[in-house]
C-alpha cells in the first residue's frame, strides 16, 4: 500500500530530456523577442543533446 506513495525517481536521462524540452521552448519564445538570445539558447540545447546521445542506449 505504502508503494502508492512513493514516486518514481528520474534516471539521468529523463532529467536531461526534460531540460533539453525545456530550453528548446524557451528558446522558441525568445526567438520572437531577441534572437541573440535565442541562438544561445539553442547552442545550450545543443550540449544538452550531445550528453543525452552519450547516455542514450539507443545508437
């Protein structure tokens, strides 16, 4: 019963899949503010990608 309760840990993974989501979408936002922004944004996302590829179990 007490099962119920306990949630379910994130792996490295899904943490860095979340992130990567997360800064694409903010990057999308600022695209249409400042675009400087943006591309650095994107650029963060593309290291984000690099670390989830290295992890990824799936080639």
């Amino acid at each position: 019963m007490w099962r119920f309760f306990k949630r379910k840990r994130k792996s490295k993974l899904e943490k860095l899949e979340e992130q990567y989501r997360s800064i694409l979408n903010e990057a999308f936002h600022l695209s249409k503010i400042n675009r400087t922004q943006s591309d650095e944004k994107y650029s963060q996302a593309e290291e984000i990608l690099k670390e989830i590829e290295k992890l990824s179990p799936l080639k």
